[in-house]
C-alpha cells in the first residue's frame, strides 16, 4: 500500500502547553516580582518560629509603646509586645488564608459547577440558584455576616470532637475565615467551571471521546475538566489578593482571627490610633505597606498566569 | 459493485429531532427542529455510501444518530440484525468498538490537551485492550499504518497540519479495528492538495482493512470518486438512492438533476455546453418545512399534488430509488 511513514531526520523535544506556559510567565517582569514576593511571604510563614526574636505573645512591661530600636526592631504596642515578631507571625495567617480559602472555593466551585454543567437538568437549576442567592448578597457584607453567626456552632463541634485545645488556641478562627470566605468565593467559580463544561460537551473531541465508548465521568475528568481550567487558574489565582484583603477586612472589624493569633487586619486596627505619632507610626505603616506589597504581588501573579496561559490576549 | 451484498447496517425510519423550548423557569416544547425526518436505508458490507446535500440537511446529524452519539427521536438503527437505538450502557459502550467515525474539523476533533500517543490508545484503554509495552507498540503501528512517524507520540496536536491531524482522528478510528466508519466530511476542511492524500488513506485502509464506509460529503467530484452508492439528501429527507453510475448517468429526481448540474467539468468545450439548473429561493426552514413534498417549494417540475402529498421513497428501476411524484 502507498501509506507509508514519512521518515524524518530529526525528532524535536515536544514542547508541551505548560512549558509554553511557564516560559512566558517568566519573561514577565510584574509577573515574576510577584512571584518573588508570593515565594517570600511563603518562606517567612514557614520560617517565622526561626525569625521572630521574641514570642509573638510575650509581654515586655519595660517597654510599653517603645519606638523602633535594636532590642524591638520595629517597637512595642501598648501591651510591650514586639511589633516585629507579630508581623512575622502574621505572615502565618495570611499564607493560611491564601492556601486554604481558594482551595476551599475552588473544590466547591469544582464540584458544583461540575455537576450543574456535566448532568444539568433540574441539578443544575437547583446548584445555579442557589449560587444565585449567594450572589445576591453584598460580597463581603455576607462574609461578616456568616462570620459573625457561625463561631458558636464551630466552636461546639470542635469541642464536641474532642479538640479543646485547639479550641483555646484560636483554631476555631481560622475555621470561621475560611469557611466564611469558601462560601461566598464558590458561586463565582461554579458558574465559570459550568459555563466552560456547556460549551466544551459540545466541541467535537468530545463527541469523539463518546464514540470510542470513553466513559461519561472519564469525558467529564479528561477530557473537558483539563480543557476548562485555565480560565479558572486565571480567577482563582487572581482573586487571592482580594481573598487576603477579606480576611483583613474581617480582623479589622474583629469579627476575623482574634487576638492573641496575629494578622495585619487586627494590627492594623489595633494600631491605627498612631497615625500621627512621631514614634510609633510604624506600628500602623508596616503592617499596612506589607499587605499592599503582598496583595500586588498576588495581583501580578495573576495577570502573569492570565497573560501566560491566553497568549492571543495581547 | 452492483451485486447483492450483505446488509451491514440498516436504518430504518430514522428520525432526529431538537425539540425548540421557549421560557426561562418551565421550559415550553413549541417545536421541532426536523434535522433528520425518517430516513430508511441499507449498508452494504463492504461499499462505501455516499450521503450528500447541500450545509444544514442533516448529512452530519444523520452520521451522529446512527453512532447514538444523539440519540434518535424515532426509528432504528440495526447493525448486523442487532438494534442499536435500543442498547444502553455497557452494551452500547461495547457496541461502539464496532462502529467509528472520523470528523469534519480535525482541529475541533483532538482534545489539545491529550498527546498523540494518549489520543489514539484511549480506545485501547478504554475498551482494556493490550496492556502496557503492547499497547505503545499497537500505537506505534497504526500511526505508521496512517502515515505518521511513530516517534509522533508524544507531541501535541497542535503541532500538526490539518492533514496530519486527520490522519491523526483516522488512526484513532482505526485502533478499535472497526467494521463500519461514518466519514463526516473528512476532507472538507483540508486543503485540496492533501484531501486527495486523505481521499487516498481511506481508501487504501478500506481495501487494507474491508471496511464500511458512509461518505458524508457535499463535493460532488469526491463523492464521484469514492463512493459505490449515493445517497442524496434534502432537508432532513431522502430524495435519491442509487448506485454512483447510475446517479451520475440518470439523476431522476428533479432536486438531484440541479445538485449534479452544478458540478463543473474539466473540459472548457464540455463546460461550455453545460446546462444548469439553478434552483430559487432558500431551503425552507426545518423547524416549519412545507406540506407535501419537502422540495415543492424550489423545485422547477412542481405540479399539484407536490404540493398536497409527501411523496413516497420508492423503487423506480432495479436499486433505484427515488421519493418524486413525477415516477
């Protein structure tokens, strides 16, 4: 027969999408600052313990409301605890916050937003309304909302486990943040991963895929999920900047993370009475240029992920 | 090919329709969009048919509800005495081994983000057969029976041509070793120099493989060639089935005669002379096609009961068959 295979001299490595992917993402000046910073707060939270040069809860009544000096680098609050080391530590809560927030909403948005697009019918009227309902709330207004009402609960249960300890620790906290910012941050995503599912059931790969006899969820799981993520890395990369100012948001009005766990918010509220004063303004800059730097940095990480993984943008 | 063959495939009153809704909380059905309108037909083992019509008749609706890729409103598809429309599951999953298709746009038809080798052993894996080492091998070997370097496997399509992707959709076709292909314009998306290299493939794979194809198509001259049997197709409905050289000599129905006026011959004398029947107006819609026969509306021998009765799909001559109240 005349089909033969056309010899070729030289293979080339395949270049795949992601290492397409990661070599623009790098030639990303913004993007790659941003990075930087990300892996930085990253490190801080991992090495705070090493960092800190006193407990973050320790008391020095010798020095209350100290400037800045080389015993406290960045001063003592009105309590005589050392300013530096809470911010170290606080780096802990917002590194928290932009792990397990986006990974929360974004299970949720996966799964809902999965189910709603891939079986629709009367689940996917009910998963979508009730998305609905969320959306019809002001954002971060339901964010204190749910916060405000769900600590009680949290705290039964954990104590209901057994964990009391943790309880005592401020554990019960995070579970509040988190949970309060996963239930609004999911309709959002649930309706991207939905949207993206109705279009590419209908792309011709995947009536290909049923015709070779390929499974409905093995459709659903390889074929269309890896095809519908990059718009969702795009947001939910995107919106972590704006998952840490929530949580800010949150402790700045004290229905957040409670002392004594440190987080810029509380710091920030806790110390914002020294704007004005000569001495003690870094109490109240440091926190806040910091959480700028990070929620930029987060930011530029996102528009560089958006801008590597749509390259037609520009 | 005119001698008596064994049916393959037999589609019997087939029927595709997409309900239209209107509403946004309780969806209200008010109507149908008529893609495929009762359609009775045989596959013989072995032939290629051709099914041609001119964009939006249904040639490509059709070709999915004979796969159950739709699932058809009415009618049966029975492959090798077995019906399929009424197969579910598992049954239907492994019924699928047996029937493959190769599709219009082979930049739509490859998942971007599967890699050669992933595409064409999903079949494999899907349906467990060989395993590991074996399975690469088997990979390896239907890329080389398409044309394509084997050392392919591990690139992404969109490295490819349009030509090699189809070869590409071919070999994947090809891996369950398949009876029967439903060809949904396979070249119509490639350029012409390489639709006659794909044109070729097909054919070398048929003869190589004893395959059956239905050749979905609205080019004329490529149908001409590959097809044993044509079946020509308007607005959801037969209107001519017959064999290539019988069509091509004798098109009876008046729908048929225009379709095959419009070809143009690579002969300027010949061209010349060339009479042709332009046909007025558009196709009806689907949704609301007219009464009685579903050409009536364009058809330049339209007399009376046109425009009263639909006319029956019968046989004129020995294999001839013909729906037109003229016969």
């Amino acid at each position: 027969m005349a089909v033969k295979a056309i010899p070729h001299a030289k293979i080339k490595k395949p270049r795949t999408m992601w290492g397409d992917v990661v070599l623009r993402f790098s030639q990303n000046l913004p993007a790659m600052m941003g990075l930087i910073v990300v892996i930085g707060l990253y490190a801080v939270a991992l090495l705070a313990p090493i960092l800190v040069t006193t407990n973050y809860t320790a008391i020095d009544l010798d020095n209350v409301r100290s400037a800045p000096s080389l015993v406290h680098y960045l001063g003592t609050d009105e309590l005589g605890r050392d300013v530096y080391s809470r911010v170290v530590w606080a780096a802990r809560s917002a590194a928290f916050v932009s792990i397990f927030v986006p990974a929360l909403s974004l299970s949720l948005g996966l799964f809902f937003g999965i189910i709603a697009g891939y079986v629709g019918g009367w689940v996917d009227t009910i998963v979508m309304r009730l998305g609905d309902i969320l959306f019809a709330f002001p954002g971060l207004l339901f964010v204190f909302f749910i916060a405000a009402t769900i600590k009680p609960a949290i705290l039964l249960w954990v104590k209901g486990i057994g964990l009391t300890e943790f309880a005592k620790q401020g554990f019960v906290d995070y579970i509040v943040v988190f949970t309060a910012l996963s239930l609004v941050g999911w309709p959002g995503l649930a309706r991207l991963v939905r949207g993206q599912f109705l279009t590419l059931r209908n792309r011709e790969f995947v009536l290909a895929a049923e015709a070779i006899g390929v499974s409905q969820w093995r459709i659903a799981l390889k074929h269309i999920l890896p095809n519908a993520m990059t718009p969702v890395i795009v947001v939910v990369s995107g919106g972590i900047g704006g998952t840490i100012a929530a949580e800010t948001s949150l402790s700045f009005l004290g229905i957040g993370l409670q002392p004594p766990n440190p987080s810029w918010g509380q710091m920030i509220s806790d110390y914002y009475i020294y704007w004005r004063n000569t001495e003690l303004w870094p109490l109240l800059f440091i926190p806040s240029i910091i959480l700028v730097v990070i929620i930029l940095a987060f930011t530029f990480v996102g528009d560089g992920l958006h801008e590597a993984l749509n390259p037609y943008l520009d | 090919m005119s001698e008596q063959k064994d049916v393959l495939l037999r589609v019997d009153g087939l029927k595709m329709y997409f309900p239209i809704t209107q509403g946004i909380v309780v969806q209200r059905h008010v109507g149908d969009v008529k893609a495929v309108d009762g359609l009775t037909f045989d596959i013989h083992q072995g032939e290629t048919l051709g099914l041609v019509g001119e964009s939006g008749c249904g040639k490509s609706t059709t070709g999915r509800a004979i796969l159950q890729l739709y699932k058809p409103t009415a009618g049966q598809v029975i492959f090798e005495g077995e019906d399929i429309t009424a197969m579910r599951g598992e049954s239907l999953r492994k019924m699928r081994r047996r029937m493959q298709m190769i599709f219009q746009d082979p930049y739509a038809s490859l998942n971007p983000r599967m890699t050669v080798g992933n595409i064409v052993s999903e079949p494999l894996e899907v349906h467990s057969l060989f395993n590991g080492k074996e399975r690469r091998e088997k990979v390896k070997e239907l890329l080389d029976v398409v044309g394509l370097n084997p050392y392919f496997v591990n690139r992404y399509p969109h490295e490819f041509s349009g030509g090699q992707r189809q070869r590409i959709g071919v070999a994947r076709a090809l891996a369950l070793n398949p009876d029967f292909i439903v060809c949904d314009e396979p070249i119509s998306a490639l350029d012409v120099s390489i639709q006659a290299q794909v044109i070729n493939l097909l054919e070398d794979l048929q003869q190589e493989f004893g395959l059956t194809y239905l050749f979905i198509a609205h080019d004329l001259s490529v149908v001409r060639h590959i097809s044993d049997r044509i079946a020509v197709m308007y607005l959801g409905k037969l209107v001519e089935l017959t064999t290539r050289d019988e069509l091509y000599a004798n098109p009876m129905h008046p729908y048929s005669q225009a379709l095959l006026s419009a070809v143009p011959i690579p002969d300027p004398v010949v061209e010349e002379k060339r009479q042709r029947v332009i046909l007025e107006g558009d196709v009806p819609s689907p949704a609301n096609p007219p009464k009685g026969c579903n050409f009536c509306t364009r058809c330049p021998k339209a007399f009376e009961p046109c425009y009263e009765t639909e006319p029956e799909f019968k046989e004129i001559e020995s294999g001839h068959w013909v729906a037109c109240h003229l016969y």
